[in-house]
C-alpha cells in the first residue's frame, strides 16, 4: 500500500510541476499564431479519440455494438444542428433500443 501512496504523490509533485512550467512559459510564446492554432485544435483531439475510445472499444478489443448506433443518430443529428439535450436523448435512445433488439 506504501507504494501506491508513493506512486500518487509523485503523480501528484510532477502535475504541479508541470503546472508551474505552464505557468512560466513567456507570452510572447503563449500569443504566437502556430500556439494559438495548435491549442484551437487540442480539444478536438481529445474529443475525437475520447468517442473511439468509448464508442469502439471493449477493454482491449475493438468492438461493434450499439453504440455505434448511438453515435450515428448523434452525428446525424448534429449535423442537423439539433440542440443538445435531445440529440443526447434521442442517440442513448437509439443504443438502448439496439441493444433491446439484442444488436
């Protein structure tokens, strides 16, 4: 157990230190137009391998299941510029009634 505590604190000195590297960077760096176009771009990143990840994955597997459906009619729905809470209700609407169907 002394290990783990060990393993978290050092996680947790070396997150602050980073932070703190952040923090100093000049910003004349931070305002260059390659760094603002870069961090534009960073969230989409995240985004996009986060779905994969959850959508298209089962541990160590790729799977295809009803999620995938799921993030069809989420992208359809999207791209149609529906609002949020009912393209969110109506894609786990769609996974759960595949997986009802035992899809």
């Amino acid at each position: 157990m002394s290990e783990l505590w060990w393993g978290v604190l050092m996680v947790a000195i070396g997150c602050y230190g980073l932070k703190l590297l952040g923090l100093s960077v000049p910003e004349r760096v931070l305002e260059h137009p390659l760094t603002v176009r870069a961090a534009a771009f960073i969230p989409v990143g995240l985004l996009a391998a986060l779905v994969v990840v959850q959508g298209f994955t089962d541990g160590s597997r790729v799977v295809v299941d009803a999620r995938l459906a799921g993030l069809v009619v989420a992208a359809v729905l999207l791209w149609r510029k529906v609002p949020f809470l009912p393209m969110l209700i109506a894609a786990a609407a769609t996974a759960a009634l595949v997986r009802a169907l035992g899809g």
